[in-house]
C-alpha cells in the first residue's frame, strides 16, 4: 500500500475502535494487563503503530466469532511469572507486561468449534531489548511439562551459537525446577523428561534441514528469522506438525537489512492478514514498527517501536545510541534495524567530494566589519573541534564571477591531542601549515573558542550550536548578554534535510567559494549522504574514525542563514 493510503487506514481503525464498548468483554477476567494494553491502545493511538491497533481490533472481531478460554491463558501467566530468569542480579521471576498478556491471550486464549486451539502460526515482531528469550523459554516449558505426552518442541536459529542462546537459557530454567534433574535429562543438543508416561523433549536445531528427519513437532521456536537466507529449517519443523492437535509455530525477530529475504515475504503476508486484504485466521502477529510518517530520531517514535520503553531498557539507551549510530553509516543501518525494527540496508551515497570544494578555494581580500552567521560543532574533548563564519557577499569576486555566500572554517585542536592522535602525522601538517590551530590545554578549551569567536572583526548575526553537547560552550555567550544570538540546530534528519539541498545548489552551481584549508576540504570528502524512511537527508561520517566537523558547520551555516534575519 501507498504511504498516504496507510496514513488513512490508520485514521479509520482509530474510529472504529473509538466506538468499541470494551466493558462487556470483561478483560480483567483474563487478567487486569489486558484491558490496560487494550483501552491504551484505543485512548492513545498515536503511541500505538497501525499493525498494533489492527491486532487489537482483530482481536476483537475473534472475541465474537471463536471460543475464547481466559483460564487457559491464566494458567500459562501463572507459568510464566513463577519460572526463574537470568538476569543482571541472578536468577529472577518476571511479571509478564501488558503487552506480553495480549500476546499470550491471542495465542493461547481462542479455540475453534471442534476444540482445537485456534493460532498455529504467531509472529512476535520486536526491537531488540524486547526480553524476547523469556516469553519464548517459558512456551518451550509450558510444552515439555503441559503439552502432548510426547511433545516435541525445538529452538530453531540461522547459526548454532544462536541458537543455543535460547536452549541454552532453557536448560537454566529447567535447572531451577528441577534442581536435582529427577525429572529432566539435559544434555548439550536435547533436553528429555524422564517420567514414565511422558516422554517430552526438547531440542536445539541450526543444521542444515536435509539432515533433519523424523521430527514430530508440536512446537517450534524460531530465533532472528529475519537474518534467514532461506526457511529451509523452518519449513521442514512446520511440516513434521500434522499429527499434532494444537501445533505451535512461533517466530520473534528484530528487523535485518535482508530486504530481499524470504521473511520480508512473510511480514508482508501477515500485514495484508491484518488489513482485511487476506484471511487465515489461524495467524497471530503482533508487528511493532514506527508509521509510515514518524520520525526515527523523535522519543515519541521509539516509545511506538519499543512497547518494553522503561521496563527492559530505558529512553537514554536510544539517545545513546542514535549518538553514536550518526558516527557512520554501517551503525546507522544497526540503529535503524535493531533499535527501530526497520529493513533497510546502508545506502550512503558520496556527497560533496574534494575536487568540488578545492575548486572553489578563494581568499577573500576584505571581511573586515562583513555580516555573518557562526556555526560551532565541538569534538570530543580530544580532538578537533571546527568554527564556520559564513557570509552572503554581493561582492563580484573571483574571476568576476558572482559568488554570493563565502566560508570560512577554522580548526582548533588541544596541544596533547596532536602528540597521540593516530591522525598525528596529519594533524601535525596541519599545525604547521597554519591550518590547525592549537590551543594549549589538554582538553578543548571553551572559554577560549567562545572569545576566539567574540574577537574576530566580523558582524556577527548568530551563533548556531548543537543542543545536545554545547552547554558549557554556551555559558560565556550567556554571561556576555547574547543570549538572543543563540541558535539552537538539532542534528536530525528532517532539521538537515533542505538545508543540505540549499548547500548542494550553492557548491554545484559555484555559487559560494571557501577560505583555502585543506581540512575543509578533507571534511567534505569524509561526508556519506545517509537517508532516512521518510526521504530526509543528512550528512554521516563514511566511517567512525572520519572527521566531518568542516563539513557539519558549513550545513548549519545554511540553517542560520535561512532562520536569522537581517543577514
């Protein structure tokens, strides 16, 4: 579907679940979580993605058409909250959230006329950090102790260290149960239950599926199917279920950068299941992904992606980690399809290369007393941090050609930095080229940078800074009285994004010159232009090692051009 279409569809299922009369169902019977998912999700859909609010709704059109059994599923909450996990303080009892009992209600709650339970099929569609290990173990438990006599249950990955996370923290829990192993034999590839009338067993699989026969599986367990190049293992698991009553497949991924994969096929398949566009009402998904127009640097969104926000991991992880994901493309695909749940792959593409920037080298005679706009983008306090003075000039300079807007990049860097930075050969070239300025302190200096930026005989209409790391920068400009000069220019892609074509405009059509440093340059060369889902553009670092501080100054010089008057 188009975008715009699923824009609307969206807007459509929120009505038609605004007039949804939850009282009569009588959720809490089930357990109080579910009908506090469920109205959060009708009270607040803007927190909840499209696929989110049509499972709710599909959940009730089942609540209508099938038997649905609330103490089966209290008895597998039971089960699940009185295992004991793995975690950071040892081994641990988890209270199922919210959002884990509306999955245990869909899959283990309805049955068909006949008696037979009515989800085969389940996709749990989640970020990482989800806590994804604990709800699949305890289904693998719930098998091997309450299932079939002879159940056969399986933790199926694409490699066998992956797989064994998931059997591995299997075998922990069962430890815990049965401490002295009366009742399990546990062994590296196969966990079997002694007893006389039960014969259960569990197994870890990741070979290659021809060399998989004779299963019997009443449950299977599939681990990152997104990273799957084919689902010969799974299908061969699938396939060896029809003599079970009440088969059991569940696959929980994080998205990859497969996008020409077989599990994008079936994420696809079960969207159209939750449109309406096709029925098999023996699936069960349960996607979370951001809309189609969220932006992925907004908290809002990831809170949408991450249903477990503040429970298994916390708001500050993201920033984080989108901090560092900006350092190069490679990590921006990681960020995008781990923490965002989003296929896609790195799809940098060069930007503004050196041979443009040095063709535009020009060294303006007189700036003295000229209007300007400051950008500062300051390092780490270890390395070189970049100041850009950009001008618009009516001069005609240059050859006699009209070049309106005219840069200026200044580099500082701390005395010890040169001395040890691996760049240091460079770095030194720099320095004694006069193109690097040394400040004589360990660490960057910001009262220095601050009266640098103050003493130079410019009219200086602005300062932009980045928010996120410039607060001790700021505070000689505010002790000065300029605070109404301060700019602040968040670093996202939809901020970035016009102001990038403005600059692109400027150096392909020679409309601007730079003041000749080999590092501006050098900065420009390092910049991938990365793309996010809603076509927003922004530079990135080609790897985490490039500097592309010139190049990030003389886009917010862009910004402030456009959004300070009287420039």
């Amino acid at each position: 579907m188009e975008n715009k279409e699923l824009i609307q569809l969206k807007q459509e299922v929120v009505e038609r679940l605004k007039q949804v009369d939850v009282n009569p169902y009588d959720l809490d019977s089930t357990d109080k979580r579910l009908t506090v998912y469920i109205r959060d999700c009708i009270d607040n859909p803007d927190k909840h993605n499209l696929y989110e609010l049509l499972a709710v709704e599909r959940f009730f059109l089942f609540l209508q058409k099938y038997e649905y059994l609330d103490g089966e599923v209290r008895k597998f909450i039971t089960l699940f909250e009185e295992l004991k996990f793995s975690g950071d303080k040892g081994a641990t009892k988890i209270k199922a959230t919210p959002v884990q009992v509306f999955q245990l209600a869909n899959i283990k709650g309805f049955y068909r006329s006949d008696g037979r339970r009515l989800t085969n099929y389940a996709l749990l569609f989640v970020p990482r950090k989800f806590g994804k290990t604990t709800e699949t173990v305890a289904f693998m438990v719930d098998d091997l102790l309450f299932g079939d006599a002879n159940s056969q249950c399986y933790a199926g990955a694409n490699s066998y260290k992956q797989a064994q996370i998931l059997f591995g923290e299997l075998k922990n829990v069962l430890r815990r149960l049965d401490r002295r192993l009366k009742r399990f034999k546990i062994n590296r590839e196969e966990i079997t239950h002694l007893g006389l009338v039960r014969t259960s067993k569990a197994g870890c699989l990741a070979s290659k599926p021809d060399n998989l026969d004779g299963l019997n599986a009443s449950l299977g367990i599939y681990d990152e199917l997104s990273n799957a190049d084919s689902f010969g293992l799974k299908n061969v698991i699938d396939s060896s279920m029809g003599a079970r009553l009440n088969p059991l497949s569940i696959a929980i991924t994080t998205a990859s950068d497969k996008r020409d994969g077989p599990f994008v096929e079936l994420l696809n398949y079960y969207k159209k299941i939750l449109r309406g566009e096709l029925e098999n009402d023996h699936v069960f998904a349960h996607i979370f992904e951001p809309d189609v127009d969220d932006e992925e640097s907004d908290p809002n969104t990831w809170r949408k992606v991450q249903p477990h926000m503040g429970i298994t991991v916390n708001e500050d992880f993201y920033e984080r980690e989108l901090m560092v994901a900006q350092s190069s493309a490679d990590k921006m695909k990681e960020f995008r399809n781990k923490l965002l749940n989003v296929f896609t792959k790195s799809e940098a593409k060069e930007w503004i290369g050196r041979d443009y920037i040095e063709r535009l080298f020009y060294k303006h005679p007189e700036l003295s007393g000229k209007r300007c706009v400051v950008a500062v983008d300051l390092s780490v306090v270890d390395d070189f941090s970049a100041v850009t003075y950009l001008f618009h000039l009516g001069d005609r300079y240059r050859n006699q050609k009209y070049c309106p807007i005219h840069s200026v990049t200044e580099y500082f860097i701390p005395a010890e930095t040169v001395e040890k930075h691996p760049n240091r050969e460079l770095y030194k070239k720099w320095v004694e080229q006069g193109h690097l300025r040394v400040i004589n302190s360990p660490t960057i200096d910001y009262e220095f940078l601050a009266n640098d930026i103050l003493e130079h005989p410019y009219v200086i209409k602005g300062l932009g800074y980045d928010p996120y790391k410039s607060r001790d920068f700021l505070k000689n400009f505010i002790g000065a009285g300029l605070e109404d000069y301060l700019y602040p220019i968040k670093q996202t892609y939809g901020e970035s994004t016009s102001y990038v074509e403005a600059i692109e405009i400027a150096v392909f059509n020679e409309q601007m010159t730079f003041d000749p440093n080999p590092i501006t340059s050098y900065c420009f060369d390092n910049a991938v232009i990365d793309e996010d889902r809603l076509e927003n553009r922004k530079p990135i670092k080609r790897i985490p090692t490039d500097k592309i501080d010139g190049a990030i100054t003389n886009l917010m010089g862009f910004w402030m051009m456009h959004n300070v008057k009287n420039i």
